[in-house]
C-alpha cells in the first residue's frame, strides 16, 4: 500500500506575519512481500531523476518551502521492472502442491513454455535432454519464488524429435514431459 500524507509547518518571518510551507510524506508498507525479482524506483517525472529505491527506503519527503500562494507540483512516477531470468511469477495466487502443471504447445516449433508451481520458495531446477540421454539445455538452476513461473525453451537450433523435460525441485517433486519439436 502507498499512502500520501500531507503536513503544514507554520512560521512567522520577520515581520511578524504567519508564512505556511507544505511537507508531503509519501510511504509505502509491505514491499519486501514481492519478489525481489522487481525493483520499484520513485522517479521525477520532469527531470527523470531517480529520487529513491523503495526498497531501500520506506518513505520520501517533499518540502514547497515557505507558500507565495504559487503552487508547486510533484510529477513523479514508480517505474517497476522486472529484473530476474526469463522466469514469469504470477504473484497473486501461491499454488498449494508442485508440480509441473503444463508443457505447451506439444508438438512445438520452435519454442515451448512450462508452466511450474511452487507452494514456497524452493531450488528449481529445468533441464531438457534428447531421447538419447543427453543434457540439451538448462532452462533453471535457482531458487525461486512461491508462486506460477512460466519458463520458455527455444529449440531453434536443435534437430526435430522428441526431449524430455526435467522439472526438480529436490525432495519435493521431479516431474518428467515427454516434447516433440516438429519443424
């Protein structure tokens, strides 16, 4: 959640009169519950300076100084990006078992995606090998995330026929797919 509040410090200046200057405090709660696949920067929109890392911060001020009856205004924006492998996670719906859900399309040309669930953070590993027994591909060898990850295999460069995919997360699932890359 990011919230805004807004403070007013009243001061006198020298000639006894009341000046009002604003202080707006914009924070923002629970970030580390997202993966830290994502940053979020705070960005001034007019100059594109990057003003704070949420999460090295949990919260800004903005001050206007002493008010002229001009208004001042704060453009910024929160630019997310998203920094981890070619590993997807669906952050709103944690899975309740693992497994390798889906392998699709099959047959494939020349790319293919698994779709694999985690209850918790676990070391995921994903390879791919030919009929033959020989390693193709690591497609994952990380810890990752509870949640849905998407994880794409291009097969561009090996010949038509049919691989194994090798889904592991050690002590808790190992899940094999048989794939046929048709060209």
């Amino acid at each position: 959640m990011i919230q805004l509040l807004r403070k007013f410090k009243i001061s006198s200046d020298r000639s006894g009169f009341a000046q009002k200057s604003r202080e707006f405090i914009l924070s923002w709660l629970n970030i580390d519950a997202i993966s830290e696949d994502y940053i979020f920067i705070l960005e001034d929109q007019d100059t594109g300076e990057e003003l704070v890392n949420l999460r090295d911060d949990d919260q800004i001020t903005f001050s206007t100084g002493e008010f002229t009856g001009d208004y001042e205004y704060f453009n910024f924006t929160i630019v997310v990006s998203y920094i981890g492998t070619s590993v997807e996670s669906d952050l709103l719906v944690i899975p309740e078992i693992f497994s390798l859900a889906s392998v699709y399309p099959n047959p494939f040309n020349p790319s293919i995606t698994a779709t694999i669930e985690l209850p918790e953070a676990a070391n995921l590993d994903v390879r791919v090998y030919n009929i033959l027994g020989k390693e193709v591909a690591v497609l994952a060898n990380n810890r990752y995330e509870a949640g849905h990850h998407k994880i794409n295999f291009n097969a561009q460069d090996l010949a038509s026929g049919v691989y194994l995919l090798i889904a592991n997360v050690p002590g808790k699932m190992k899940e094999v797919r048989k794939i046929m890359l048709v060209k």
